[in-house]
C-alpha cells in the first residue's frame, strides 16, 4: 500500500546460499540507522544452499502496519525462478534490479516498470569474491533508489555480517560501490 | 534480532530464572538464544528430551518460587497440555510462549492463528483458563514478556503469549525496557525448604469429598477477578465506523493496512485489536456493536475468535468472517475486498 509519505516494499529473492536474507537484513539495518521504520521477513524453513530463499523488506517514514509485502515498489532478483515468479507482482512505476548474469532474457512487465540489468555475478569475480554479487546488486539498487546511500549501508556491514566473516568487509563494502557505480554509468 | 531471540532476551530482562524447552520450527531461535544467553547470566538452561519433559522441568522449577518459562510451536504446545492444566489446577506460575505454525497435525512450519482455541480454552482437562496474551509487533512480543511473568505471579497462573511464525521469524526496530513493573505478592507458598516454618504443599490432587469443588470455586474468583482487571484492547476509528473489522496478532496489522486503505477510499471503516485473548474484551466489542452496524473477523485460520465475538455481539448485528487456515496468511487486498462488498448497501437489518 502507499501512503503520502515515504513508503517503500521490497522482494529480494534468488538462491538460497546467494546471500538473500543476509541482503535483506542489511538494508534493513542501514534503514534503521538512518532513523526510517523498517519490516524485515524472511521465508524461512528452507534457505539451504540451492534452494529458494526471498525476503520481504518495508522501509517507510511512518509504522508500519502490514510487514508482509504483497505488490512491491520495488524487486531484486538473483535468478530466473524468482524472476518468473515475482515479476509479475511487481507494482506499475516500480523497479527491476535483476541478475543478468544468470538471467538472459528481458522479461515481458509494463512499460512503466524500469528495468537495471546488473552482472552482478561477473562484477563480484572481478572483484576476487563471487559470494559477494548481492552485495553489488544492492548497491546497485540503493544508487537507483536513492532514500538510503549506498555509504550508509556500508557503514552497516560490520554489525549484519557475523564477526567470523569480518575478512569479507571490505571486499562487500567494495561490491557496494561497483553496483552503484554500475547504475550510475547506465543512467 | 528476530522475534524470537527479542522475546528471549526480553524474558532474560524479566528475570527469567529458568528456561527449558525442546526444538521446533518456527521457534527454533529461542531455544539457541537461549542455551547461550542462560548459561552467560548464570542461570537454569535446559534442553529436554520432549515437550513433556520440558512443561514438567517447568512445574517443578515454579514450584521452587522461581520465574520460568518454555517455549514451543503448535504440535509441541498440544504435547504440553497435560502440564498446563498441573500447573493450572496446583497454581503454579509460569509463561508459556506458542509460536504458531499451521495444522491441525504435524502440519507445516508457515504461521497460523489455529490454536486460539486450544489457548483461550485451557487447552488441557478440567475447568481452568490461562491468561492468553496475543501481541502484534515485534515491539509488543517484548513488552508482553514482563507483563506475562507479571501477571503469572500475580495470579499464580500460566500465561501463554501466542505468537506465530511471521512474529516469530520477522524484525523490526525495538527498545529493550529495564524498567521495573508491578508489585507483587511474596511467593509464600513456595517449596523452598521448610526449616522453621509450616510444611507448603504444591498440588493439583484433591480427593476429600467437596475439595475439588471448592478449589474449583477457588480458581474461578481468581479468573473474575482477572477478567475484570486486565482485560487489554486496542481499537481505531469506531466513532462513525459502518464496519468494524475484529482481528489479533499479525492477521490485526493486515487488517490495519486494509483499514487504512478502506479510510482513504471514503468507506467508513474501524478496527479492534484484543492484545489479552482470555480474558477476552468482551464489554468493548458489545458496545461496539451498539453502536455499529457490521462486524468482520479476520483470522489465519477457519474461524476461532469469531465465536468470542459473536458471544460478545450476542446477535446484535451481524459478524462476518474472513480467514485463511494451514500456513495461508490473508493479503491486504483481500482484506480490502470483503471490507468493500459488505459495506456497499447491506446495512443494519
């Protein structure tokens, strides 16, 4: 639903192991830093690596009422399957970040609908870490969308990822910056 | 944090001094939280062989006068049942939380509204309630956590906090509150050791001609009592409301949505949120329905709640129902659609 105020729904969606919720959970730290209500719900029960895994995330200057999200502003997805499956809920005027790494044909929605194709898998093996691609396609996305920077959700990184992963900040804070850089070149 | 780990720090907070419990989903991270957090503060973490094994350590660890707790999905809640009427008819405090998953059976892991019943009506034998509390935000699963060891001390009764999978799983921003609560009485009846004093006897077996009767009357003064002091709900827009629409927990914050949504189209429409399941708010919904034309019930299930609102409404007007049962969760838009189609002509009868 919207509102007259700032209120924006999320679907991330792709693999499970492809960093989804880790994804989602950030945005929804860096949105709660910045001082914006935020919802964050996972699926849950089968995020096994290869299996699916999506996220529901609401970011909104007022509270929140409903958390689940049922027509997106906006949807980032990391495969073909969540594609086909999300797409088509996507909201008129809302936004497409889709891996095009893995997903190869523009699909079919409204015209109203902008589209980003980020290689977000080739981008993050240049970058020497193929695990952190959600990390460039929510760069990618926070450059287009613009109500949080992509700097401040770097800022956020270090208290999202497990300490025992922390060797991974800096090339994550480094595929935040290449999504971003990413739409800015392709506007 | 998710629902999960927030309540079990919250109950830390509340001076939980014993949690034992058994896995299941979608409750698992309480469990997890919990084998870490109690061992760090120094107190009683157990994880027991099964849900049974869980509800008794429970028994016995709020016999001793100590804050306990356990925590459980709907399968493994039914497997506590016996436990719940012990600790009802011995008047035992403790704190019970459900996290919801779909049934009836082993069913799945996704959230439901299909144990309202079983909560608001005891759940296990005999002639007893529990305090049922049913909160809708992340930030209320924190609050209802002091109140519940509150209220369970108070009354010396179980209080289950039913939460569901989506409650459960979710975040959103919360304030951990340290503040203290209510005053209450000392645990005199407490198996603590009985040097220099009279033997306590905890017990829930009364044999004596008359004795169960009279401790039937006994605990049903007490649940008065309760349903006159501590009834809790919450309610929205009913001065000019045509249609009120009745909903708890998560299934309340759809319907919020779906009010909010109705309001800006120009349909009259108001909402009631009980947050105290038993005891029920049944004097607000019967004024309510004084005054107003059409209730409707919203529920991720096939329809429990409805029947405490049709005994509150007592055929003042008519209570429609919406719900979803097995893990399906109504969306805003459909919400929105029954809202629409009872509010276009059919008024009062």
């Amino acid at each position: 639903m919207t509102t007259n105020g700032f209120y924006e729904e999320i679907i991330i969606a792709g693999f499970g192991g492809q960093g989804i919720l880790l994804t989602g959970r950030l945005l929804a730290q860096t949105a709660m830093k910045q001082g914006l209500e935020v919802t964050y719900m996972p699926s849950y029960g089968a995020e096994v690596r290869g299996g699916t895994a999506n996220c529901m995330v609401i970011i909104a200057d007022e509270p929140i009422a409903s958390p689940l999200v049922d027509r997106p502003d906006s949807l980032i997805v990391m495969n073909k399957a969540s594609l086909n499956k999300f797409a088509p809920r996507l909201k008129n005027g809302g936004l497409l970040i889709m891996n095009s790494s893995l997903i190869d044909t523009k699909p079919k929605l409204d015209d109203s609908i902008e589209i980003i194709a980020v290689p977000v898998d080739e981008i993050a093996v240049e970058l020497g870490e193929k695990r952190a691609a959600n990390m460039v396609a929510i760069g990618a996305y926070l450059q287009k969308r613009g109500s949080l920077s992509p700097d401040a959700a770097a800022a956020c990184l270090a208290e999202t990822i497990a300490k025992r992963h922390h060797k991974t900040l800096p090339v994550n804070t480094e595929a935040l910056h290449r999504g971003a850089e990413f739409t800015k070149d392709n506007e | 944090m998710c629902g999960n780990e927030a309540l079990a720090e919250a109950a830390i907070i509340a001076g939980c001094d014993a949690y034992f419990g058994y896995p299941i989903t979608p409750q698992n991270e309480i469990t997890a939280y919990m084998s870490k957090r109690m061992p760090e503060e120094d107190r009683v973490f157990v994880q027991s062989e099964s849900e049974l094994a869980a509800i008794n350590m429970v028994f016995g660890a709020s016999a001793t006068g100590k804050r306990t707790m356990t925590t459980s999905s709907s399968p493994g809640i039914s497997l506590m049942q016996e436990g719940i009427s012990y600790l009802a008819g011995a008047e035992l405090p403790a704190v019970i939380v459900n996290v919801m998953r779909g049934g009836p059976g082993l069913g799945n892991i996704a959230p439901s509204q299909g144990d309202y019943f079983q909560a608001t009506r005891g759940g296990g034998h005999g002639d007893y309630r529990t305090i049922v509390l049913g909160p809708s935000t992340v930030q209320e699963l924190v609050d209802c956590m002091p109140l519940a060891f509150d209220l369970a001390d108070q009354y010396q009764i179980p209080v289950v906090v039913l939460a569901d999978g989506i409650l459960g799983q979710m975040m959103e921003p919360i304030v951990l509150d340290k503040k203290p609560r209510r005053e209450l009485p000392p645990k005199d009846w407490a198996l603590t050791g009985a040097k220099d004093r009279e033997q306590n006897i905890v017990r829930s077996l009364w044999l004596p001609e008359g004795a169960l009767e009279e401790h039937n009357y006994k605990l049903q003064a007490k649940y008065e009592q309760i349903q006159k002091d501590e009834v809790l709900c919450e309610q929205y827009a009913l001065d000019d409301a045509e249609i009120v629409v009745v909903a708890y927990g998560v299934a309340a914050r759809i319907v919020r949505s779906a009010v909010n949504q109705a309001r800006k189209e120009g349909i009259k429409a108001g909402w009631i949120r009980p947050i105290t399941l038993w005891p029920f708010p049944t004097e607000q919904i019967a004024k309510a329905a004084d005054e107003l034309s059409i209730f409707l019930v919203v529920e991720m299930s096939m329809g429990q709640m409805v029947e405490d609102v049709k005994l509150a409404v007592a055929g003042k007007t008519p209570v429609l129902f919406y719900g979803r049962p097995g893990g399906g969760v109504p969306t805003v838009s459909q919400v929105l659609e029954r809202i629409k189609q009872l509010t276009i002509p059919p008024k009062k009868q």
